[in-house]
C-alpha cells in the first residue's frame, strides 16, 4: 500500500459543535471525511497521514469552540481499503 493512502483518524471532543465549525474545518484539503456527532459534541475526522492536529486546533478555536479531547489513530487496512473504493484518497 502506497504511503499516500493512509489515513489518520481523529476523534475530537468540543464544548460545542455546529456547522460553522464543521464548513470552515470542510477547507482543509487533508480533511478526507467529516461524521459530526451533535448530541455528544464530537468529531471524527479522517485525515491524510500527516498530523495536522495543530491546524484542525486553530481552525475550531477560531469559531469560538473549546477542544475538551483528541484522540489520533492510523485507519485499519480495512478502513483505507474502504476510502480507496469510494474515492475518497488520490495518490498524487
């Protein structure tokens, strides 16, 4: 598997979660996919294989939103298998 197609999965806990934060976070072309879930304020973000956690940190603190918890993970080879055959990662 090439290096490009590994994806870092981010689960981000905020104080608060809307969809100003998620359109601005949306820019990032290293952002491959976003699952809001509103009722637990929580992120999970895939993202290519650099750590990006500082940016994702700037972008929500810039829509007035607290990071209460961030956890990082690399995607299983089941998860990039699934990426890949959706379109989701580009080998450049």
């Amino acid at each position: 598997m090439a290096e490009q197609s590994q994806l870092l999965l981010l689960k981000i806990e905020l104080d608060k979660l809307n969809d100003k934060i998620i359109d601005s976070l949306k820019k990032f072309n290293f952002i491959k996919d976003i699952e809001p879930d509103y009722e637990k304020n929580i992120l999970k973000i895939k993202t290519t294989d650099e750590d990006n956690r500082a940016k994702i940190s700037g972008c929500i603190f810039e829509n007035n939103t607290m990071i209460i918890g961030m956890s990082m993970e690399r995607a299983t080879l089941e998860e990039v298998f699934v990426e890949i055959t959706r379109g989701g990662v580009k080998n450049e």
